[in-house]
C-alpha cells in the first residue's frame, strides 16, 4: 500500500494550564508574540481522505473552529488527564452534522475514565443531543488503521501512569512523558519526524525537561525534532529557540507541515 501524505497541525502546544497561565504577568505571559501563546496540547492529523485528532483539550471547541475542521474521523487518546480529555463533549457537533458516532481510540484506563466523566454518553435512555461515542480499545502493542492512516502505539511513562504516544507512517508524537524504554524506543527510530514534551528546564516530577528532550532526541537521531507542552516556564519562544540544535524547534500553535 502506498503511504499517504502526512498533513500535521499543532492545535495547541502549551501545558496543563496553557500560556497565557491564569493570573499571571510573568513575562512569558505577557508577550505579545504569538508563539508565546499557547493552547493546551493536541495535534491534527490529515491525509486527503482522513482526519485524526490526538486529544481533546478543554480548548478542543476552539481549536476546531479556528482550523476549519468539519469532518473529523476519530479521536485517538493518549492518557485520561484533564487537559487531554475535557473537550469531549464537544464532538456532539460532529455527529450532529456526520450523522454517526465518533470513534474514540483508548486504553483501559482513558475508556474507564471517559465512562466516568461522561456517564451521560453512556446511559439506556440519553437526553437528545448527548455526545455519541464508539470506544476503540488499543492495544499498546498492535497497530491498527483508521481511514488511510496506520497508527504505532508507543508506551511512556508520565511518572507512574503508562501515557501513549503514536507513530502515524514516519511521523511520531509523544506527550507527557518522562521516560521512554529501550522496547518502545524501537518503535520511534527511523521517523522522520518526532514531537516530544519539553516542559520546562526544571527537573519535574513527571514531564521531560528541555535538556532531556534534547538529549533523548539527539539518542533516537530524528533528524527534524519539535517540543510541545510547553509551560510559561520554559522562557519566551525566541530565547529558547537560539539555544537549540538546528534540527530542533520549540513548536508553536498553528505550526504545519507535511511529510
């Protein structure tokens, strides 16, 4: 089978909290720069026939609008955390004008937590208008196909939670995580491209610094590497940027590309 092309947009790149962060007039978040604003974290994936969303941040709606998405074909989760999960809801759009449920790819412990969070998508007698949902159980070692797109589970851990992360054909995303093992590190080799978190240049307790991501991606050699998740921490986008190898970039919200 031919490989399709990738069309990737990142629909948000910023941490739990998001960049500007509540509250806060640190310099980051008062940047007027565009790149220093950032939404929480999420990515679109397109081939001419299929489109995929990994996650659905509490800005999903937003996000959506702001892309020009109309049909959307599945949502592929990688952990039940807030900022991955809370936009759920707002698929109802999508099957209110697609007229079928919206297939959700999962791991035991995100379908557990979207059956509890969203019980009332789940219920024998549903209040019109509620999200349809069909759950799509992964299985962290077996590819599977969504439209014309081949999708690689690839296992991390964000502390102790198992978090996935994908490989779409030579394109690879991994979000909240902070350690990758050699198995899994198998899977990411040969892309040519890998997204990785870089939260911050403080040791955290459960997200990859910028050193590390750096490190873990000058080990795997990808030759074009983006980080997301990024907190207001980490500095403004131009700062950090220049301190950077010149096959890394911080991504920004809108950033595209296609391979």
């Amino acid at each position: 089978m031919d490989i399709p092309k990738l069309y990737i947009e990142f629909l948000g790149t910023g941490t739990s909290s998001g960049v500007p962060m509540i509250g806060c007039s640190c310099v980051v978040c008062s940047s007027p720069e565009k790149k220093d604003k950032r939404l929480r974290s999420s990515i679109l994936v397109r081939t001419e026939s299929t489109t995929l969303v990994v996650d659905t941040t509490p800005d999903f709606r937003y996000q959506m609008l702001r892309a020009g998405i109309q049909k959307l074909d599945a949502v592929i989760f990688t952990h039940p955390h807030k900022d991955h999960l809370a936009g759920l809801d707002d698929i109802r759009a999508f099957n209110y004008f697609m007229k079928k449920p919206m297939p959700l790819y999962v791991n035991d412990i995100t379908a557990a937590a979207i059956q509890r969070e969203y019980a009332y998508a789940f219920g024998e007698e549903k209040y019109p208008g509620v999200p349809q949902i069909d759950l799509q159980y992964i299985k962290a070692t077996n590819p599977f196909v969504v439209g014309d797109i081949t999708v690689q589970p690839i296992t991390v851990m964000h502390s102790q939670m198992p978090v996935l992360g994908f490989r779409f054909h030579d394109f690879t995303y991994i979000t909240d995580a902070n350690f990758i093992d050699d198995v899994e590190k198998e899977k990411i080799k040969g892309s040519k491209v890998l997204v990785l978190n870089a939260l911050r240049k403080e040791v955290h307790a459960s997200h990859f610094t910028l050193i590390q991501a750096v490190a873990l991606g000058e080990e795997l050699g990808i030759p074009q590497v983006y980080f997301t998740h990024i907190s207001h921490q980490l500095g403004l986008h131009e700062n950090i940027q220049q301190e950077l190898p010149a096959n890394m970039q911080l991504a920004y919200d809108q950033l595209n590309f296609c391979l």
